[in-house]
C-alpha cells in the first residue's frame, strides 16, 4: 500500500522552523538540567558566563586594582 502526500515549501520551511527551534531549546534545557557549563564559545556559554559573571559581581566576589602594577603584584603574590 504505497500513499504519497504532497506538502507544500511553506509547510516544509514551517516544519524546519520548528525542529530548529525545538533543537535550540532542548539544549538550553539540558544545559540547565544536565550540564555544569554548556560547549565553550557557544551562544549559551556566553549567555552563561555573563549570568555567572554577573552574580560575582553582585555579590562581590571580585578583586578591584588601582593600577596594572598593583593587579602583577596580586597575581604574582
């Protein structure tokens, strides 16, 4: 029994919308699930380590220099 359809290029761009879509969201959950720290350089590491530098800021776990000279010193220290 062999049946054909016929689907139109809007359904089919459609369709591929929505899978892609679809694919961008799952990971995002994954990573939020699953992952410590999504594939690095990718949009959701980026969106990641804004968000984690974001919290340090906030919550000030950072280190402020007056000068480079005072930031070598505290590197080498």
């Amino acid at each position: 029994m062999n049946q054909t359809i016929t689907i139109s290029s809007k359904t089919i761009d459609e369709i591929l919308t929505r899978l892609d879509k679809l694919g961008r969201d799952i990971r995002a959950i994954k990573v939020k699930l699953f992952e410590r720290e999504p594939l690095y350089g990718s949009d959701e590491w980026w969106e990641w380590s804004e968000k984690k530098a974001d919290e340090d800021i906030d919550s000030g776990r950072l280190v402020k220099f007056e000068s480079v000279q005072e930031a070598i010193k505290w590197l080498n220290s």
